[in-house]
C-alpha cells in the first residue's frame, strides 16, 4: 500500500487501495444494506452492461452503466437512520422495496405516503453516491446518474421528477438491469419478465421490455455459468485500475449511525499509533491502519434498531451483531488489494481469553496485530458518546480497559500504550482545504454530522437555534450539499470534522 495525493479523499492521511476494490467494498456494503446478496451489484452490473450494448450505448455506455450498477447503493448507509425511523427495520423495508412486495409501502401511509417519504430520502442517497462517484474521479456521466438513480422514465421518480428523455440514460438502464436481477431470482424468470412489462413505459422505455425478454435467458445463463474471476474482468474500467485511499469507505461505513462519525477513523488512527509506539514491524502499519478503516464493513448487515438500543439485546439480535466481523472477513475475500487488511478488521471482536467474536479464537491465535486493533476499538468506543450514555472520561476507560486486561481480554502491554497515548493526532498533514467555512461553521457541521437536531447543537455551542440554521445553510452552500449526509461525507474527506 502506498500514499497517495491529488484531492480531497486521496489525502497524504491514509494508504491507498485500487478504485476497483474500493466500489467492491462500497458494492459489498450497499448490498447488505439493502437486504441483498453480497454478488447483486457486480451481477447487475454485468446485466447493465450487456444491456447498454444490447440498447446501442457501445462500450463507453456499458462502461458507465457497470460503474452506476456497482456504486448505485453506495447512498444507502447516509439514510439508513430515516428508514428506521419510518420503518423500524431498515434493511428488511428495503429489500421489500426492491421485490416490490405487496403492501410494502403500507408504513409509510401514516407519514404521507410513499411519494411524500421516499423523496427526501432519496434526495439523502443520490447526494451522498453521487458525491463518492465525484470522489473517485468517476466520469461525468456516471456522477450524473448517480445523483439521479432513482428518477422513472415517467416523471414519478426521485430527486427531481426528471421525465423521459430528461433522465440520464444509463439510469434506465440500471434500473431495468437491477430489476432483472432481483425478480428473477425472487420469484424466477417468467414471473420477473412479467413485473417488468408491468413497469414498462414507467419505470423504463416501453420498449425494452421486450428487448429483456428476448435476452434475459441467455443473460442469466451465461451469467450463471461465468467464475468470479471472470465476472470481474468483464466490468472493471480503466478509472476502476487507479488508486485511491481507503478513508472514503470507513466514512461510508460510519455514515449508517450518526453517532458514528469519525469512529472508523479514531480506530485507524490510535491502532497505528498504538502500532508504533510498541515497536511493531513498520510494513505491518498501512495494513493495521486500513483494517481500523474497515473493520466495521459488517454493520452495515444489522438494522439500526439493533444498534440504537439501550438495552440488552435479544438472544437474535446478539447473533446479528456476531456476525459483523463475518460479514468483513466475507468482504475481504471480494476484494482483491483489501484481502489481507480485512481479514486482520476481522478480529476486531476477539479476545485474547476467547471470549470474543466471531471465531472466539485467543491466545497465540491472535497475532501481535490483532491484539493491538481489538483494544483500540474498544478504547475508542468507551470514549465515544453513544444515544444511551455520553462518552467516558479518560480515567474512567483506562480503568475499564485495565480490568479487562487483568482479567485476559486483553493485551495489558497494548492497554497501556493506548492509555499513554490518549489520542492520536491524524496520520499525515491534514488538508488545508476548509471549503471557505468558518471556525463556527465548522463547530455546527461537527455537531450535526453525529446526529444533533439545530436545537441541540444550540444548546451545545451556547449558540440561538437562528445563529445555528444560518451557519448550517452556510456550510452546505459553500460544501454545495443540502443533506447532512452529503456535507458529513465531504467534510470528513476534507478534515473538517
């Protein structure tokens, strides 16, 4: 892994990863989010391509329709927080959604309707995925759709009620694709052609409908037959072999939770700290750094209900949260230059007496590495302010931590070194960028982006709700966002925050 400069998420700060495997694990972690199999983005990007060509776009449209299939969900974790409000279960609304089961907008009728709800969360997702396509220098065009993903062909989709010739193309065709996708393996091909000819000259031209259906069995079939190796070869773009650095996903990561902002970052940070100053082998660092990054790829598996209690959780629930770092070390195996980086987030629930999770492995099972990331996670989050508890005073960590040490959770060596170190400034120099925001401006973006409303965020700085509102309407004009979601994400790549 190596460094990398040129813009904002490609800072001096973190190391860098191929675009490629960076979609990979923002597709990894979009899918899960939305109730899908970890393969439905890289298949629909497949179907999306073969169907741009099918429809006359050439290579450049299949190009960009396989790089808009892979990062389509990539909004997903900026408005997970809404959907659980509205829905309770933010991963299992969305993948009814997506089926188009019946009734699945019933919830939804005590707030307005689908029309009235789903628009401003849309608004949240397209801001934020057409953000990350910008990011990764991601042509125009596929910025472009990404910020449209959800627009229908009959002016009834989101954001803009774009109709017709107005929508992007390639937003057609992914969502033709992505329908193919899921239909069919929901309920089996004939079925899905059917739910297809019904969105025909609605969601899609009329017109393709038929061209689907004239293709859609050798598509799948040659789908079906194709190894993973391949599958991959068959969709990466040139822009998809540069690097970038791997910050972007931790903050995509941390995007789910509000309360979250910074933490995949704060893990990284002090883990490599941590690192360092016990003498640990200086190749091993990027790879301890990026693993802080990512180890939290699996939350994106378990509703925020889950995480938001106060409670003891469920017998079920428990299990959910298990399998988070499951769900990493399944990440890593999709994601090719990320493998050896996910497999060490993987152990960020292990304990050294084999208390912890998901392999319950400890003692010399647990490398010198994993030992040091474990216990920075867990440091950072005693210190980090949950919706049940504010964050622990510093005395108040070191004394649990060390407990838990004495009792063989963990390394007491490593416990130290964290406790010594208290907090690790940001790897590299920062950027100097800060977007023309104020030093004010910048204190009320801090505090929105983990979640506090304009009235909390004046009750925190000592600021009136009407000084908070103008500062917050500056910042997103000067971030040209309009969702807190977006403005987070940018300025979390800018240093801001």
């Amino acid at each position: 892994m190596e460094n990398v400069d040129g813009n904002e998420n490609s800072s001096s700060e973190g190391a860098a990863v191929r675009v490629y495997d960076a979609v990979r694990a923002l597709a990894f972690i979009g899918d899960l989010s939305m109730g899908q199999p970890t393969d439905h983005s890289l298949r629909t990007a497949w179907l999306a391509a073969q169907l741009a060509r099918t429809a006359g776009d050439g290579e450049a449209g299949a190009a960009t329709a396989a790089e808009v299939s892979l990062l389509r969900w990539s909004g997903c974790t900026a408005n997970a927080s809404e959907f659980a409000d509205l829905l309770g279960d933010d991963i299992a609304s969305r993948a009814a959604m997506l089926a188009a089961r019946p009734d699945w907008e019933k919830p939804l009728d005590s707030h307005g309707g689908v029309k009235t709800v789903i628009g401003p969360l849309a608004q949240i997702h397209c801001e934020v995925s057409g953000e990350v396509a910008r990011m990764l220098r991601f042509t125009a065009d596929s910025e472009a759709a990404l910020r449209h993903i959800f627009e229908a062909w009959d002016g009834t989709g989101f954001p803009e009620r774009l109709a017709g010739a107005s929508v992007p193309r390639t937003v057609l065709v992914v969502s033709l694709a992505g329908d193919l996708e899921i239909f069919s393996r929901v309920y089996g091909l004939p079925r899905a052609l059917a739910l297809i000819a019904e969105r025909a000259g609605r969601r899609y031209p009329a017109e393709w409908s038929a061209l689907v259906a004239s293709e859609a069995q050798h598509w799948l079939g040659a789908l079906e037959r194709m190894e993973p190796a391949r599958l991959d070869e068959t969709i990466i773009t040139p822009q998809m072999g540069e690097t970038t650095s791997i910050e972007l996903i931790a903050d995509v990561i941390d995007l789910k939770l509000p309360w979250m902002t910074g933490y995949s970052r704060s893990v990284a940070r002090m883990a490599s700290a941590c690192h360092a100053q016990l003498g640990g082998a200086k190749e091993k660092g990027p790879y301890l750094y990026a693993a802080g990054l990512i180890h939290g790829i699996g939350r994106a598996a378990v509703p925020n209900a889950i995480w938001n209690s106060p409670g003891r959780l469920t017998a079920a629930a428990w299990e959910q949260v298990r399998l988070v770092p499951y769900w990493t070390s399944r990440a890593g195996k999709q994601t090719g230059t990320l493998a050896s980086a996910a497999e060490l987030a993987s152990c960020a629930y292990e304990r050294l007496d084999g208390s912890g999770y998901f392999r319950g492995a400890g003692g010399s099972a647990l490398s010198f590495d994993a030992r040091v990331l474990s216990a920075a996670v867990a440091y950072v989050a005693l210190g980090s302010p949950r919706p049940w508890r504010p964050a622990l005073a510093p005395a108040e960590v070191a004394q649990r931590l060390r407990l838990e040490a004495a009792e063989g959770r963990f390394d007491a060596e490593v416990v130290e070194a964290l406790i010594e170190l208290k907090d690790a400034p940001p790897r590299g120099a920062r950027s100097r960028h800060k977007a023309g925001l104020s030093a004010r401006e910048i204190d009320v973006l801090r505090s929105i982006s983990r979640g506090a409303s304009n009235k909390e965020a004046a009750r925190e700085l000592d600021l009136s709700p009407s000084t908070v509102r103008t500062h917050v309407e500056s910042a997103f004009r000067k971030l040209e966002c309009s969702t807190r979601a977006a403005a987070t994400l940018k300025a979390s790549a800018l240093g801001l925050i």
